[in-house]
C-alpha cells in the first residue's frame, strides 16, 4: 500500500479542523439579515448556509479567531457589494439593516451603487458599537441621504471613510475630527453645507482629504496646517472664500493642492514656498486678483500649474524655467501682460502650454520643435499684440496658432492692425516716434516727398553760402 505524501495528510487534517470550525449563531444570523436587507434573493441565506468554508460568497471574507486557541471559530470581518460582484444583484428596496451591530468583528463595508432606487439613511446608533471596523465605504449611492451620525466619531479603529458621490447633506460632524487612525477621508459629490470645521486638525494620521463638489463655505481653517502626515487636499468646487491660511505652508508631504472653482482671493501666502513635495497646483476660477508668485519657480517637484481664470495680473515669472518637471501649464483667461518667456520652450517635459486670452505682447519666441511637439495641445490665442516672426513662421506657423506673423501687423498709435509691415516689433522705438509716411501713399508720393526735402536743403545751404 503506497504512503500518503505528508503534504497530504497537513491539507486533509488542516481542512478537517477548518470545516469543523463553526460560526456563533448570532453573527451568523445576522450577516443573513444584512445581506436579506440588501441583495435581491430572499434564498441567499439558504445557498450560503457556512459562507467562511463550504457555501463561500466572494462579497464576504471571514477570518479565524485567536480569542481561544483551544476552541477556534471564524468571524465575518468583510462584507463588499459592488459591481464586480453581478449576481445577486441589490434589490430595488435595499437599505443597510440594523444587524450590522452584530458583526462585532466587520473590518471593511463597502457597498458600490446598490441605493438608486428608494432613499436610505445612515442608522443614527449604527455604529458606535464598532470596535474593530477599518475600512468604511459607501459610494455611488445616490439615494444615500441624510446627515452623517456623530456616532461615526466613536469608530477609533476606522482609518478610512469614503462616502463619495451619494446624497449627503447638513454640516461635517465636528466629532470626526477625533478619529485617531483615520487616514482617508472622502466626503466628494455629495450636499455638505456649512465651514470646515476647526476640529479636523486633530486627524493627525490624515493622508488624504477630498471635500470636493459639495456646498462647503467659509475661510479656509488655520488647523488645516495640523494634518503633517497630508499628501492630497482636494477642496475644489466649493463656496470657500478669503485667503489661502498662512499655515498650508507646514504641509510638508503635500503632493496634491487643488482650491479650484471657490472664491478665494489672492495674494498666495509665500509660505508654500515650503512644499517641497507639490506635484499639482490647481487654483483654477478664484478671483485672486494677483501676480503669479516668483517663488513657484522654486517648486522643483511641480507637474502641473494651473491658474485659469484667476484674474491673474503682471508678467509670467522666469522662474518657470527651472521646473524641469512641469509636463501641463494653464494660465489662460487672465490679464498676464509682458512677453512669453522664451524659456517655457526649453522645459524638457512641458506637453501642454495654454496661455490664451491674455494681454501678452511681442514676439513669440519659442522654438519650432517645441511648437511642432506641442500641436494642439499649445494655445496662444486671445493675446492681440503676440505675434510670430517671419523667419519663424514656417509653414504657416501663424495661421496653426491663430495669432499673425509680425510681418502682417503695424502698430499705429497703441492699437494692433494687419496692415503693412511690422515696423517695431520689440517695441525699441520711443513712444513719441511716428512714422511721417502714411502706409497708403503710393511709391511716387513718397519720392516727391524725398525729392522736396532734398531741394529745401540745397536752397538753404546756397544762401547760407551767398550771405557769406
């Protein structure tokens, strides 16, 4: 009789022990309710009746117990829904049932699109009996409503909280900010109204902070300098307004800044000038009203600048040229005014250039590689004083980019017109030079007119001469 291999007899042992494990009949009675509660399949529960060893289901995780070595059991501690998981899919009436309280071991809740249809709420007592939950997210439910419960804040153990894109609404919690372990906090695409509050500088553990998209207002608070450990704040499209808080300058690790779309108003605090680590500056549709600051220059680690519709006032900053990571910067639809540095040209990873609809001027000079390279992904339009010279235009460079070739344009008395050609395209000439010749006078007038002074000065100097 042949042997048993030994890793043999490990695996059927080992799966004896496993099956032989059981569940306590309280938190298997109610996984059943919560999972009655949201999947459309009143038999679930009778197709799963050991669902962490023989009737497995891939939305539900369980693991072994080490309470009591001697008498190991499992304990549900993940339950998903989402649409990775097709089948069942969510009933039309799901909601969250109340059962979840007697999952005392729940790690991670995720449930993905599963309220479209009839409105649900967040049980108010829910989930203050959490003592091990981690992981809590709930996105894409658009029937999600109603107000977050305070009793969120008792959950110490929760490192992420995800609620994106539901139908939240009232003020966040000041309590949440008492989170110990939280280190996500996404709260976007909802109705949240009211300030920031002040607590949530105590989310010392903070690594993410999104309250994009959602009726937030107020002054930007002073305690948003606390959360050291923070690589991305996204607080776009808001009602937010005042000044950027001296105190962002203390984020250290920030990768991500984005105040888009607020009413934020400049000048930008130099104190950023101690982010280090920014990669994304997006500032776009707030009326800062100011210079772009010199010291973005000193940002080595920058990727992408955008400034669009700022209200943005004087030139664009040399310094530009030392961010050698820059692969996107938008300044357009401001009052920028000055020449195009020449520089921008040579930034070794700049894929997108839009400095349209400005009060640029001059030659644009930027080299042809870098324009071919750039394609559409390059706009300059909008700036009625910026042309391109003639030895540049190859190919019809001018008409690609849709400003016209300095040879084209002839400044008379401050305004740009296409007629004749460009006399002074650098603006070297004084202001007080005006050209005596009108650009419509034929070739003859202009001799007779040559032909006249030269005769005046031959009579002068004759009597000058017979005097003497």
């Amino acid at each position: 009789m042949a042997s048993v291999p030994l890793f043999l007899v490990c695996f059927l042992l080992f799966s004896a022990e496993m099956m032989s494990m059981a569940m306590e009949e309280e938190e298997l009675l109610g996984l059943f309710e919560v999972m009655e509660a949201l999947l459309d399949d009143p038999e679930w529960s009778q197709a799963h009746p050991q669902p962490c060893t023989e009737t497995p289901w891939p939305g539900v995780e369980c693991e072994v117990s080490t309470d009591d070595p001697q008498n190991p059991i499992f304990h549900i501690t993940k339950i998903h829904i989402g649409p990775d998981i097709v089948s069942p899919p969510c009933k039309s009436s799901a909601y969250i049932s109340k059962s979840l309280i007697k999952l005392s071991y729940l790690k991670t809740l995720s449930i993905f699109n599963c309220f479209v249809d009839s409105p649900v709420t967040l049980p108010s007592t829910l989930f203050g009996s959490f003592s091990s939950l981690e992981h809590l997210a709930l996105q894409s439910n658009p029937t999600l409503n109603g107000e977050l419960p305070s009793s969120l804040a008792e959950v110490s153990s929760l490192r992420v909280l995800s609620l994106s894109q539901n139908s939240f609404h009232g003020k966040i919690p000041r309590k949440i900010g008492s989170l110990p372990c939280l280190e996500q906090l996404d709260l976007s695409y909802n109705n949240f109204s009211g300030q920031i509050p002040l607590e949530i500088g105590g989310l010392k553990s903070l690594t993410i902070l999104d309250i994009s998209f959602n009726g937030i207002e107020g002054n930007l608070p002073h305690s948003l300098g606390q959360l050291k450990q923070l690589q991305k704040m996204d607080l776009s499209s808001n009602r937010l307004d005042g000044r950027i808080p001296f105190d962002l300058g203390m984020l250290k690790r920030l990768v991500l800044l984005d105040l888009s779309h607020n009413f934020i108003v400049g000048p930008i605090p130099q104190s950023l000038s101690d982010l280090e680590n920014l990669e994304y500056l997006i500032m776009d549709d707030n009326p800062i009203k100011a210079r772009i600051p010199f010291f973005i220059g000193s940002l080595l680690k920058l990727k992408s600048v955008s400034f669009s519709r700022c209200g943005l006032v004087g030139p664009i900053p040399n310094s530009f040229s030392a961010l050698k990571n820059l692969s996107a910067l938008s300044l357009d639809n401001n009052s920028l005014t000055g020449q195009v540095p020449s520089n921008l040209g040579l930034l070794p990873n700049l894929d997108q250039l839009n400095i349209s609809n400005n009060m640029l001027y001059g030659v644009l000079e930027l080299n042809g590689d870098f324009i071919a390279k750039l394609g559409e992904r390059l706009d300059v339009r909008g700036n009625n004083e910026l042309c391109i010279s003639d030895l540049q235009n190859k190919n019809n460079i001018s008409s690609y980019l849709e400003i016209p070739s300095c040879m084209s344009m002839r400044t008379i008395n401050g305004t740009s017109i296409a007629q004749g050609p460009l006399e002074d395209p650098a603006g070297i000439k004084p202001s007080w030079y005006q050209s005596s010749i009108n650009s419509s006078s034929s070739w003859l007038d202009q001799q007779l007119i040559l032909f006249t002074l030269a005769l005046n000065f031959i009579l002068t100097s004759f009597n000058l001469f017979s005097s003497h």
